[in-house]
C-alpha cells in the first residue's frame, strides 16, 4: 500500500473530525497500529481495510484516487435494485501497468480491473502469498454482494462459516458475501486469481449499516461457537 492512500485514509478520517483514537477504537485496533497504517509505515490487513472502508464510509476507489473521497451521501428512502446496470459508458480499456494495486499485510494483494461505469461491479486481481489470509486476526468479515472467484494458479481455503472448501488452479467459486467468510492460502505456491463482486454498492445504498464489517470478537466467537472441529482442522 502506498503512503498516498494512507494519506487519504487520514484525509477522510479528519474530514469527519475523528481522532485516531476513536478510530482505532472503533475498528478495534490499536492507534499506533493507525497511525502507522497512515503514515504508510505499514499495511493492513484486508480485514482492516474493510473496517476502515466501512467505518470512514468511503469506497476503495477513493482510496486509489480514483474519486472523491467525501462520504457518500445518505441512503434514498426510496428503494432501488441491487444491481441495476447503467453503464456510462461502452466500452473500457485498461492496460496492466495502468491497474490502481492495493498492497496488504500478510501478502494480499488486489489489482483492481476494468469494468464499465455506472455497473455495480467490481473486478479485482487477487494474490495470495503462502501463508496469506484476508485476516491476519484469524476473524471471518462479511460484505455485500455476490463474489465470485476463478483460481488460476495455486490453492485457496474459504471458511464460509461452518463449512470449509478447498480451491484449486481452474476452479471456481460463487457465494453471497454477507455469510461471515475468511481466506487463506495453506500451500507452498502464490495463489492467483479473478474475483467479481456483483450488487455490493447498490445493496449498501439501501442499508443502513455501512458495506463491510468484520466480526467483532464476540460475534465471531457466536459465529463459530459450534464449530470447535472445523476450526482445529482449518488452523492446524
């Protein structure tokens, strides 16, 4: 991750006349883990990044610079689709040296696609590195919309709840991203793949809770509580 996206992250934070400690409290982590995060000494994970994204109410693309990053507005009492395509355009090229790249902790990497504006898709171009996890806290999170992965290289473990599911090079996946979930790379290779998530914007405009969340600790324990089993196996 770039120190400019963790200036914006402090951008918005102080937009919103926040401390970093109020902050951090509130995504659970500590203020020097903060302040590190934005002074770009160090990288979150992508758990925190979605608790960041979420709390700030800002989306990843203004992280990128890739809009502005005031808050989005208040949701439209008027109820709208999930996913209802209105492309503003017909047509988009991106070449690869051109992808706004989001670098984690832990070895997560996202490269984010072209897809057309005015959908509520978003495409991205994942890494794992052995090893890597989309919570280095060992928490599951939940968002909106359908994700969708395609695994080109490598293997993947998904902990979707209770179940765990094992992804390998050529296959593919599809679930509802508000089921509490966690990625993982248990191999000895990079993992690399395509996801697309679908309708996340469009049902986050008609919640009032903000489009990420990572459990909190309590919820997560509620989460898995019955799962002692699946947990031994999927950690050890």
């Amino acid at each position: 991750m770039s120190d400019s996206i963790g200036a914006r992250l402090r951008e918005a934070r102080e937009a919103q006349s926040m401390s970093l400690r109020a902050l951090a409290s509130a995504i659970g982590v500590s203020p020097s883990l903060l302040s590190q995060i934005e002074t770009g000494k160090t990288k979150p994970s992508v758990s925190t990044l979605y608790s960041l994204v979420s709390q700030l109410n800002i989306s990843t693309d203004a992280l990128l610079g890739r809009e502005p990053h005031e808050p989005s507005p208040t949701p439209s009492p008027q109820p709208t689709p999930v996913f209802a395509p209105n492309p503003t355009t017909s047509f988009n090229f991106q070449a690869s040296a051109d992808n706004p790249t989001l670098e984690m902790d832990n070895g997560v990497k996202w490269e984010k696609l072209s897809v057309l504006g005015g959908t509520d898709v978003e495409a991205l171009r994942v890494t794992y590195q052995p090893g890597a996890s989309s919570s280095i806290e060992g928490r599951l999170m939940r968002h909106f919309g359908i994700e969708h992965v395609y695994l080109i290289t490598g293997e993947l473990t998904l902990q979707l709840e209770f179940d765990t599911h094992v992804i390998r090079a050529g296959d593919s996946m599809a679930f509802d991203s508000q089921r509490p979930h966690l990625f993982v790379n248990r191999g000895d290779e990079p993992a690399f793949g395509i996801w697309y998530v679908t309708g996340r914007s469009g049902a986050a405009q008609n919640s009032a809770r903000g489009s990420e969340e990572v459990l909190t600790k309590q919820a997560h324990d509620e989460v898995l509580n019955s799962a002692v089993d699946v947990l031994r196996s999927f950690r050890g």
